[in-house]
C-alpha cells in the first residue's frame, strides 16, 4: 500500500511540476477562435485578427453646437495625426478630392443650375442677378469662404457650390461643416481612423483608446463645453470581451 502511495505520489508531483511550468491564463480573444476543423471559419477568424477593415475604427464628438464638434474634431485629429498607432486619419474631404471635383464639374456646372426653365429664367432676371449678388457678398464675408473667393470671377452666380450642396444634400448620413465630416445636425463631428496594431492586440490597442479619451477629456476643458465621445470598432468589441474574461476568472 506504502508503495502506491508512493507512486501516486510521484504522479501528483509530476503533473504539479507540468502545470506549474506550462499552464498559463490567457484572455486574448484570437484563442477562443476556432484554428482548425473549418477552413470558413479559420478565414473569418484571420480576417477578425487582423485585416484593412478590422483595424478601423469611426470616432464621433457630440457637442452642445456644431462649432464646438467641428473644433475638438479638429483639436483631436491633430494630436491623433502624430499617434505612432494611427496609420491613417479623415476628418474632412482632402484637397486632391476637391481638386478632382472642381476638375470634373467646374466647367459643366451650368448644366446643372436648374432642372426648371421657368427658375432659370427667375435666376437670369434683373431681381434674380440682385439677389445672386447679394448672396456672393454674404459668402464672401464668410471665414470659410476660401472656395467662394476662388471663382466668384468666373461663378458669380454660385452655381458650383450649390452643385456642391446638391452633391451633400443627396446623402442623408453625413455632411461636411467647415471641412470636417458632421451628422446631418451638425452636432456631431465625425473622424476615421485606420490602427497599424491589429484590433485584437490589446497591448497596443487599450493605450490608443485610453489616449483618445484622455485627449477629449482635455478639450472639453480647453472649450469650457462638455463633449461626448462615442465610438466604434472590431478593437473595442475585442477590448471589451477580454475585459468580461478577465473578470471571470
């Protein structure tokens, strides 16, 4: 009996001995993705780990007015621009595609002025050239009137940036205030950003998010108004799932 004793003794201490030199507690999500037995989902769980679109994230700042929104989404996308994990960042349109839509619809924006003869005709009338004229000072007198002022020799009538207007208005979703993408109210502004780390490595993506809301939390004392900030993305989820393990075990 002494010796089976022994023996089970030995194989307690061996199998405490493997345990202790090999077993560790993980969390991280891409271990409780299936490796193998499917090629479908092993191909889902690659592109959940690490692809183009799992890395980006949609961050929006509400605000009490669209002016503050529009200024913390600019004051956040300038420290964000040099964050070593942004690989890519989109407050607003870029220049060379507003270069390209002045390119393509410049010279033909007449042809899109009115699609009724008789509002033309209005528009073409001593009153209506009274009113297209007044309507240019206004916006030149805009700070934002960097377009305007461009070709007013050549546009007095405005017929680009309304074509630019119609272009806007067709997409319910979002708008563009002062360069900056904005919700339809405008009090929400809106930033696109592309990580370099992959959305499940959360050594690298829980700083990122950690610096972005410390960051708002600065600007919103910089403009003395409160900001909300809302966001989302595949390194959230992730984040937020190894979080719930975490606490289970």
């Amino acid at each position: 009996m002494s010796a089976v004793r022994g023996l089970a003794l030995v194989v307690v201490l061996v199998m405490a001995a493997y345990c202790i030199t090999h077993m560790r507690v993980v969390s991280d999500i891409t271990s409780f993705m299936p490796a193998s037995g499917s090629s479908e989902f092993a191909a889902i769980s690659r592109s959940l780990a690490d692809s183009e679109l799992t890395r980006q994230m949609v961050v929006s700042l509400g605000a009490p007015e669209p002016e503050l929104a529009v200024r913390g989404a600019r004051a956040l996308a300038e420290t964000l621009r040099s964050h070593p994990e942004v690989e890519w960042l989109r407050v607003g349109v870029e220049d060379d595609q507003l270069d390209a839509l002045y390119q393509l619809y410049f010279s033909r924006r007449h042809y899109f002025v009115s699609d009724d003869p008789a509002e033309l005709e209005a528009r073409l009338s001593d009153e209506g050239l009274a009113r297209s004229a007044a309507r240019l000072r206004t916006e030149l007198a805009r700070p934002s009137a960097t377009l305007v002022a461009r070709i007013a020799a050549q546009d007095p009538l405005l017929a680009f940036p309304a074509l630019l207007e119609r272009v806007r208005g067709s997409d319910r979703r979002i708008a563009l205030r002062d360069g900056v993408f904005t919700s339809r109210s405008g009090e929400h502004a809106i930033l696109l950003l592309g990580t370099r780390a992959s959305p499940v490595d959360s050594a690298r993506q829980r700083p990122l998010l950690e610096a972005i809301e410390a960051r708002v939390a600065a600007i919103s004392d910089e403009l003395g108004a409160p900001l909300v900030l809302e966001s989302t993305g595949v390194n959230r989820f992730a984040l937020d799932i190894e979080d719930g393990i975490r606490g289970e075990i």
